[in-house]
C-alpha cells in the first residue's frame, strides 16, 4: 500500500519544475519531495512525442517506486505524454495543462497559452480551454528561445526583454488579450520582464498553482496527505548537479545538495561532469 510519509515526485527537464515546488511548499508545507531535473536532455521543447515518451516512461519507472503521487512539473510532458503513462503506473500522475486550463477558463475569454514549441503544436491547452468553454478565443504560442535564457541565467539582459517582447506584443496589441498562461513551469521565472510589456488588466495563469492544488484535493481522497514533514527534499538531475544547484540557488533562497542519478538510457552517454 502507498506510503503517506513517502515524498512527491515532482519532475522536469531542468529549474523549471521548481516553480510547482515552490507551489507545493506553499499550499502543502508537511509533504517532502524527490526532484528529478533532466538537465542532460534538457531542452525538452524541441523535441518529438516519440523521445517525450520515452523520456517520461524511464524518468517514472526510476521515480514510481520511490514515491506516492507524481506531479509532472513540465508541460512538454504533460501536453505529450499524461494520457498514456497515466495507465501505465501505479501511482497518481498528474499534469498541468487541465488545472490550468480551467483556471483560465474561469478568470478570462481572450486567453493565450505561451509554451514550448513542442506544447504549442501540441495544441493541449486549446483543446483543454475549449472543451471547458467553446465561446472563448485561445491563442498558443511557441517561444523556442526562454528556456535556454531562463537556464543560462540571462532574465534581466536587455536581450532577453527584446526577445520577450517579441512574442507578447501581437498579443496584447493585435489580439487584445486579457489571460496570459504560463505554459512552460520555466516561464514564471520571466516575470519582472513580463511585468513591463504586459498591460496591468492582463491575468497571469501560473498552472503550478492549480496542479498542487489538484494534488492536494487527491491527497486527501486517497488518505495520502502528510499532516507532518517527515523528511527533507531530495533533489537529482541527469546532467550536472554543480550546475543545478546553482543555478536553483536563487529560486530556492538556498544552495540545494543535489545528487547524479543515471538513467538506464543515459548509462552510455558521456556527461560532462565538473
Ligand atoms: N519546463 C518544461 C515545460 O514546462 C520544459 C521546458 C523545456 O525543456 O523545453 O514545458
């Protein structure tokens, strides 16, 4: 039988999981977590179905066994391969394209989903938000270039605002937008640059918000939610846990102890370790 100690798994291709941990710190502060960053693989957004797939099924059949619940904290993963891994494990998984979907469904009618290019073509979250609403107007756009500025640590280069912009002013100016998701766990990290491009009426949709609460709700209906902290969080990468940890430092407010973990497919690459 599931554990209730147990942690939450919670993964992504790099940092950007950590905005769903910080979620959880907030909304469920007695649950202790494994983090899981695919930094070796890490942009997840270029890549096809086929690779997320395989990608996610050997990141949980490492991670299930370890743990109670698994909140995927990538929308790439989510948009690409939540319906089908859901049958094949275990425990319950749980994306972030459907809470945050009616999240905005409930706030806005000119909504727009910024994701990677591989959610965006995916279409999840305009299939998500119109089967909740069919009257709204939804607009996906890929933004290929966030990820990498996000994980090299270059938010606040005036490039990055050029680059920002880019995407944000069709929306606000040709599509009069009042929603904005975020649909990448990495973007929330953009947000002083968003906050000088987009108009003040515009609503941010921050889905790591609504997919811990989700989780919380399925805690408590499964009898699995932890009413005391009962360890410390475990964090490991596929790539290299020097890099990780610093650049997760300034998100957490603190320098995590971060561990190497070899994948089965990952066994014969060579990662450049420090
Ligand atoms: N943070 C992930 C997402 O929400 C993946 C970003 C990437 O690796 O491209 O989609």
């Amino acid at each position: 039988m599931t554990n209730p100690k147990g942690r939450i798994g919670i993964f992504d291709s790099g940092v950007g999981g950590l905005t769903v941990l910080k979620a959880l710190r907030q909304q469920l502060p007695n649950e202790s977590v494994l983090y899981f960053g695919d930094t070796a693989r890490l942009p997840y957004g270029t890549k096809s179905r086929e690779q997320i797939l395989q990608y996610v099924r050997e990141i949980l059949s490492w991670m299930v066994p370890q743990v109670k619940m698994v909140m995927m904290a990538c929308n790439t993963s989510s948009a690409l391969a939540l319906e089908v891994v859901q049958s094949e494990f275990d425990v319950p998984i749980l994306g972030l394209i459907l809470p945050g979907a009616r999240a905005a469904v409930r706030q806005g009618r000119r909504i727009a989903a910024i994701a990677t290019p591989a959610t965006a073509a995916s279409h999840a979250y305009r299939n998500a938000i119109l089967e909740t609403n069919p009257q709204v107007q939804v607009w996906e756009v890929g933004c290929p270039e966030f990820v990498p500025l996000i994980e090299a640590q270059r938010i606040h280069e005036p490039a990055t605002v050029r680059v920002v912009d880019k995407y944000l002013q069709p929306l606000v100016s040709e599509c009069r937008i009042d929603t904005l998701i975020y649909g990448c766990t990495h973007y929330p990290y953009l947000e002083p640059v968003l906050q000088k491009i987009l108009p003040p009426q515009v609503r941010i949709i921050d889905p790591a918000v609504h997919v811990v609460a989700a989780g919380a709700k399925e805690l408590d209906l499964l009898g699995l939610r932890s009413f005391q902290r009962q360890m410390g969080d475990r964090f490991t990468v596929s790539g290299c846990p020097q890099q990780f940890a610093r650049t997760a430092t300034p998100w957490l407010g603190y320098q995590p102890e971060v561990e190497w973990i070899q994948l089965p497919s990952l066994e014969n690459s060579s990662i450049l370790l420090e």
